[in-house]
C-alpha cells in the first residue's frame, strides 16, 4: 500500500497539483486611451479659421484658397518622409501616379515634408501628441500659403 501512495503522490505532483485547481487567468492586453485632440492649442495664422470635428476628432482649418486637415495618422506613415510617399502613392494617388519628396525637415516629435503629387504640391508634417500620431496635411496654391500652413501644422500641441 505503501508503494501505491507514493506513487499517487508522484503522480499529482507531476500534473501539478490537485485537478480542481483553477486555470490563472491572462491579464487583459493594454488597450490604449485615444486621447481626443478638441483642446489642442495651435498658432492659427491671421485670415485663417479653424473648426473642430468630433466625428472625426480632427481639425480642419482654411484660408479660403488651402485647406489644412489635422487628425490621426495612419500607421504606415509615421516612420519617415518616404514612408509617407510610399503610402500615399499606394493607396492615395491613382496607380502609375508618379511624385516626388522635395523637403524633408526633422521636427523633435516628428517631421515635416513637402511632396510634389501627381495634381499639386502638398505639404504634410506627421507629429506625436502624447503617445498618439498625428498627420496634419496642407495643400496650398503658392508657396507662401503653404508655408503658413506648415507653421501652423508645426505649432499644433496638446
């Protein structure tokens, strides 16, 4: 009898424990807050307006010739310039499409560039608010109207 017990003993021992023991639950997967962007402060440049979003939890700001769009970026375009050309001239601009990257400027929470599209010269600057990513994109009929642009998408914070 002896032998039995030790060896049942052995036995629960090596499935670990008794069989009514409950399984350890998984702690659940971070799941991050999207932190909405409608109290963000920015430097909106005279004769510019600018209107909030929720649905989209973006900005939208316009000087009756651009149009600036501020929302989340999508995460393709968040590593660098050419990610964003890349992305854009895969999934935006129409197949054949050809463009090119004419500034590049590297920002502390980000960058900013400058791309020639297939229809127009655009300006975008790809920024991280808090742990989030945003794409702040301009399109603009001259130079000066898309450097204003620029300033403004630079300036944005939370």
């Amino acid at each position: 009898m002896r032998a039995s017990s030790a060896l049942l003993c052995i036995a629960v021992a090596a499935c670990g424990g008794k069989k009514d023991e409950p399984k350890k639950q998984q702690a659940p997967a971070k799941s991050y807050v999207k932190h909405r962007v409608d109290a963000a402060r920015m430097k909106v440049p005279e004769g510019w307006t600018s209107q909030y979003d929720a649905l989209i939890d973006g900005w939208r700001f316009t000087n009756g010739t651009a149009t600036v769009t501020f929302d989340r970026a999508p995460p393709q375009t968040v590593a660098s310039p050419d990610a964003l050309f890349y992305f854009l001239r895969t999934k935006r601009w129409s197949e054949g499409a050809t463009g090119r990257i004419l500034k590049r400027e590297a920002l502390s929470d980000g960058y900013a560039t400058i791309i020639e599209s297939p229809t127009s010269t655009e300006g975008y600057v790809v920024k991280e608010l808090g742990s989030e990513w945003f794409l702040c994109a301009s399109s603009g009929t001259d130079d000066a109207t898309r450097e204003q642009a620029l300033a403004l998408c630079r300036s944005i914070k939370r």
